[in-house]
C-alpha cells in the first residue's frame, strides 16, 4: 500500500499534464518580461465572492489565533533555535525543490538540492544547520505548482483556502500534489498535524514583515494581496522556465 | 557682493545638478543604492517601523530619481486619462506620499544587505532600460530590477520589481477595482484616508 502510494504524486502529475492541457515544456523561448503591462492584465477570479468571504474569514482566524500563536512562538522560544526549526523545514522542502526540478528537466538544479539535503541532514545534524549554504550550495526554488506551470498548465482561477490562504486551481493541484507526497501525511494523524501546524506557525511568523508592509500599504487588501500573488507565480514560473 | 550672488547662484546649480547627472541609468541606481545603504547603516539600530528619519533619507535619496507622475499613470492604466488634471495632480501626491512611507518600511532591511548591480538591459524600442541588482546578505540573494525612462531628459525610475513582483502593478489592480466602484473621487479619498492613518 505504502509503495502504491509513493507514486500516486508522479501518476497524478503524469495525467494531469496528458488530460488536462496542452504541453509546452519543449518551447524553449520565453516571452520577454512584461516590466510595464500597458495593457491591463487579465485577472481570472470568477470566484470573486466566495473568496472575498474565505479572505476575511482568514482574517479574522489570523486576529484571533495565528497572530497569538505566533507572539507566542516568536517571544518563548529563542531566535537560534527558531532559526533551527526554520532549516529542519527548509530541509524538508529542498527533497521537494530537487523533486521539481528534476521533473522540469533542471538535472543541474536537482543535483544542488538534492547534494543540499545530503550535507544538512548529515554535517548539519538532521537539517538543523544550513552548512550547505555557507558551503555555497544556494537554496533552490520551486514546488509541483511551479512545475506544472512549466508544463504549459495555467493558472486557473484565483482561489483563496480557508487558513492556508492565497492560491489558483493550479496551485492547489499543486499542494495537494505536495500533500499526498509528503511523509508527514502518513504518520499518525496526532504526530502528523502538530508537525504541519509548527511549520504553519513557523512559516508565518517569518513572513511577518511581508505581511505587515501589505496592511500597511494597500488600498483594497484582497486585490492588492491576490496581485502580488499571483505576479510572484509568474515569476517563478518564468525564472523556472529559463533554468534558474 | 557680487561674487557672493555669484558663488551662492553657481552652487545652487550644482546643487540641482547632483541628483541628475549626465550619468547613465545604471551608474543612478548604482549610486543610490550605496547612499540609501549608508545612509540607513548610519541609523541607530533598531529603529523600526514609520521613521522619520527614514523617511527624511528616501527624501533626499530616492525622492529625486523617481517619476511619480509617470508611476501614478502606470498605476492609473487606462482610468488616467478619466481623471481631471487637478485630480492627475492630487493622485500623483497622495499616491507618493504612500509609496514614501511604504519604502521606508521596506528600506530598513538594507541595514545588512548590499546591493549588487548585475545588468542593464534595453525595455523595448521606446528608450527605457531594466537596472537588474540583486541584494545579497543572509540567506538565499533577492533580485531587485529598476525601470528607467530618460523621457524628461534625465533617468528616473519608473517601476521597482522586487522578485518579480511589481508593486505598481498591484497598486493598478486596486486602482482599477476603486475606479469601477466609485470612480476616480474614490481613488483619491483611499489613497487620502489610509495615508491619514
């Protein structure tokens, strides 16, 4: 059973890229970056209302319970050792880095994440430490969303997921993808969830200033959040395109 | 007396130089970079947040080398040419006035970055160029990308992409969703009530 379902992710990513769009991996030139956008940009949110409420429950779950959590964690628990649990994860997530690069085709790239995860689990204590970055094994970028976007799959329409926030169709394909690949999901479910709620608290509490400078600076917070969002996929998905 | 006349009006042309140099577009980046680091290095740590002396060295080092007007376009899109120019006018300097305080939120992490200019590259045939750097220091470098436009005679930025993430843009999609809402009146009362926050 267990060897069954290591390779649902791949099957999965196999069909969707056969069935659901066209593939495009083999068209190499990408288009220039648009720097201005003269033209307005077309934005798919036919969800609109439903996500609009899902983006303000989300506030109001991050007023009354991410925002105390993170206090709590950011104030009891010493920035070393925060900085620890934020490699373990980041250890975890360069297996994922290397996965989705090898399947764009990045050999180079999955080499790096992978000789990345090889030298922190070992010389740096089970991801504790991030030698391989002073050793000068920069950290890689990416996730199956990436990937599928590099397949020539589009966006889809924008949605917004109770607690875990901003994404598209795609992308959450993509997380799911992420989800039924990762160990954790097949824990006890005790052990499992307490695992992916401190990355949860972790990984908030580092984008804090992020977050931070959008309450601060936007007029309309869900456009303004669903336009940085949906600007960085791109971004990632071109640079990914182009080999980096 | 005369000589005084003489010496104070030479260097107020100077003074007015400066900032705009016969220099290219990689060498303003280049430049401003450096002083914004310094300047911010000269801080005493710890001063967070909205800071008025924060704000004082992006008016004296950023201010000058960008096109506000040209930025509040971009960010209108099509709903500029709606906007009266006494409006034009009240969206560039409210809108500023926001971006201002948004940078100098932003800026203070440079305390210990450096930036690194890696290329310039030519914006399509209308003359504006891409300032390609990157700010390297902890962990893995981000890139920063300047937009320039010489259309005034001298070279201004225009757009700042951070990681690919243009915060203009972003600022568009709200604009245009403010507009469909409660026209270009609505614009100009956000923009006012959150900078009055």
């Amino acid at each position: 059973m267990r060897l069954r379902v290591k390779y649902l992710p791949l099957a999965l990513l196999v069909s969707f890229a056969l069935l659901g769009a066209p593939v495009q991996a083999a068209k190499k030139p990408a288009p220039a970056p648009v720097t201005q956008a003269e033209p307005e940009p077309e934005i798919l949110d036919p969800f609109e209302p439903f996500n609009r409420g899902v983006f303000m429950f989300n506030e109001a779950f991050d007023a009354v319970i991410t925002t105390p959590v993170k206090f709590l964690y950011t104030n009891l628990l010493p920035e070393p050792l925060r900085r620890g649990i934020g490699n373990v994860i980041g250890n975890l997530d360069d297996v994922y880095i290397g996965v989705n690069h090898g399947l764009q085709g990045q050999g180079n790239l999955a080499g790096n994440d992978f000789g990345r995860v090889l030298i922190n689990t070992t010389l740096g204590l089970g991801g504790l430490f991030d030698v391989a970055s002073d050793m000068g094994l920069a950290k890689g970028k990416g996730d199956y969303g990436v990937t599928l976007g590099v397949w020539g799959v589009g966006p889809g329409p924008y949605l917004v997921l109770p607690v875990l926030g901003v994404s598209t169709v795609r992308d959450t394909v993509g997380r799911g993808l992420r989800i039924a690949s990762d160990p954790r999901t097949y824990l006890e479910p005790i052990t499992g969830y307490s695992l992916s709620g401190a990355e949860y608290v972790h990984v908030r509490s580092s984008n804090s200033s992020t977050e931070d400078l959008i309450s601060s600076s936007s007029l309309d917070k869900y456009r303004f959040t669903r336009s940085l969002f949906l600007q960085r996929r791109d971004a990632l998905i071109s640079a990914a395109k182009q080999g980096n | 007396m005369r000589n005084t006349i003489a010496f104070l009006l030479l260097s107020l042309f100077v003074g007015a130089a400066a900032p705009a140099y016969a220099a290219g577009p990689e060498d303003l980046v280049k430049s401003m970079a450096s002083e914004v680091t310094a300047s911010v290095r000269s801080l005493p740590p710890g001063s967070n947040g909205v800071n008025p002396k924060l704000t004082a060295i992006i008016e004296r080092d950023l201010v000058p080398r960008f096109d506000f007007t040209r930025i509040s376009q971009i960010a209108m899109g099509r709903n500029w040419m709606k906007a009266s120019q006494a409006e034009q006018r009240q969206i560039t300097s409210e809108f500023s006035h926001l971006l201002i305080r948004t940078y100098s939120n932003a800026i203070n992490n440079l305390r210990d970055l450096d930036v690194v200019v890696r290329s310039t590259r030519s914006n399509g045939s209308d003359g504006d160029v891409t300032v390609r750097t990157q700010m390297v220091g902890r962990g893995s470098p981000s890139s920063i990308d300047y937009s320039l436009s010489n259309a005034t005679g001298s070279w201004k930025v225009y757009d700042v992409q951070v990681e690919g993430i243009s915060l203009v843009a972003a600022y568009r999609d709200e604009f245009t969703g403010l507009v469909s809402s409660d026209g270009v009146a609505g614009v100009i009362a956000a923009l006012k009530k959150k900078n009055a926050k």
